[in-house]
C-alpha cells in the first residue's frame, strides 16, 4: 500500500484546517460512542449519518496517519522515552 494519500481523497482533505491530533481523537471517539449499546457493549451492526465536514475529518486524519505509517517505530520509542 503507498504512503502517498490517494488522488480522490488528497483535494477533499485540504479544503479545511487540520484538526490536531486530541481533536482526531476525539473525532474517532465521537464514532464510536455512536456504536455502542447502552449497556457498554458493541453493537453488532450500526448505521452512521455521517456529514461531510466528518467525512473531511477522516479523509485528513487516514491521510495523516499514512505519512506517519513508514515512522511508526520510531514515534513510539519517541513517546515511550526510549
């Protein structure tokens, strides 16, 4: 897979500012907590309405985290203090 970001995805991602990475977080988070049940558990199949200021936010952040992909290694020695 390239780490480049794909044609169709590159224009869409840099109609708006990037979001920082407590923000991708955040974003992610947001998903998720709209699939799961009340009682904590993961649903088995959910159904999104996702906006396109969303769908930008994803776009950014898969983008993002493909340039950060070939660095993973040394990121997280970085962060563990290694």
């Amino acid at each position: 897979m390239s780490n480049q970001p794909r044609p169709d995805t590159a224009s869409t991602a840099m109609r708006q500012p990037l979001l920082s990475m407590r923000q991708q977080a955040e974003l992610i988070d947001g998903l998720v907590g709209r699939c799961v049940m009340s009682g904590g558990s993961a649903a088995a199949e959910t159904i999104l309405i996702i906006d396109g200021h969303t769908v930008e936010n994803l776009v950014h952040l898969a983008n993002r985290l493909r340039r950060f992909s070939p660095y993973e290694y040394q990121i997280e020695q970085m962060v563990a203090g290694r």
